[in-house]
C-alpha cells in the first residue's frame, strides 16, 4: 500500500486521474513497502512513484523497514519475495527483511526523497501470519516466528515506535 498511496498523493495523471493527495495528507509512514525498483510489471508502479519527490509538495515521509528474517532461512515465500523485489535478479537467500519486502527496497524512498526519514526496526516481521486463515499453509515459517512471539508492525510496542514520528 505505501506506493500506491505516493500515487494518490502525486500531482502528475496515474491510471487517468490526477488525485493530488498531497493537499489534504501532511505526513506518510509506509511500513514494509517495497520502494525499489525492480524488474517486471508489478514494479512499474513503483518505477512511477519513484520518479518524483513529494516532500517537495511539503508531505512528511517516513519509511519503515524490518529486519532479523533472512532469505535463506524464513522458508520459501520469504525467499521468493526478495528475490521478486531485488533488481539484481537474485534467488533472495542473501537478503534480511520484514519476511515480505528486503529492507533495501523498504528504505529506497531515501533515494528519490531525500529529505525523508526512515527507520529500522530489527527483529520485526512484516505480518501477523498466525492470526489468519491460511497463515501456516502460505508462510509455515513466518506464521511458526509469529506464534512463538515474534513482533510485527501492527503490535502496539511497534506501533508506538514509528507512531511516534507522528
């Protein structure tokens, strides 16, 4: 969702429409997105995004990124989505992140607006994954990490920490 939201607060047309968010958002904390470009049609959004600076229009940015679940070690979703969201066309095992998105694609927005922030959290995951149906069929090892009591963004404690930026 943080791309798609910097579309929304853009001033330039995306998908037929100027939505011009940035006149009614003053501050934007994207937690866990993928800001990196990357191959394939799923980041041409992305590349899109990452072709303007919004703090010019005044909108406070912070992106969030998580680290402690590594490619090679958090089971195969987790691997197959670093790879998916690396542009150097890796299987993803070198990679650290949420689980879902390598930190080096969580804190790229720095590279385009400069004057963002950013924050890394370690040991923080990118989801719930035991609190929903489907959980340990889709992730067994994430949902296993969330069970045993490892944080995600949405935990209170965590919350507290990039809340805090507000």
């Amino acid at each position: 969702g943080g791309w798609i939201c910097r579309a929304y607060l853009s001033s330039r047309n995306y998908g037929g429409k100027k939505y011009n968010g940035h006149e009614l958002v003053h501050s934007l904390i994207t937690l866990g997105s993928p800001h990196g470009n990357a191959p394939g049609p799923a980041f041409k959004g992305v590349e899109w995004v990452n072709r303007e600076d919004l703090t010019s229009y005044g909108v406070r940015a912070l992106a969030v990124g998580g680290t402690g679940y590594k490619g090679d070690s958090s089971g195969t979703l987790t691997k197959n989505s670093y790879a998916f969201c690396c542009p150097i066309g890796t299987d993803g095992s070198q990679y650290d992140g949420d689980g879902v998105t390598p930190i080096e694609s969580a804190l790229a927005m720095k590279q385009v607006m400069p004057d963002s922030d950013e924050m890394l959290l370690d040991d923080v995951g990118h989801f719930c994954w035991s609190d929903v149906f489907g959980g340990e069929t889709l992730a067994p090892e994430l949902t296993q990490f969330h069970k045993d009591g490892r944080p995600w963004y949405g935990d209170d404690d965590i919350v507290e920490k990039w809340g805090g930026w507000l």
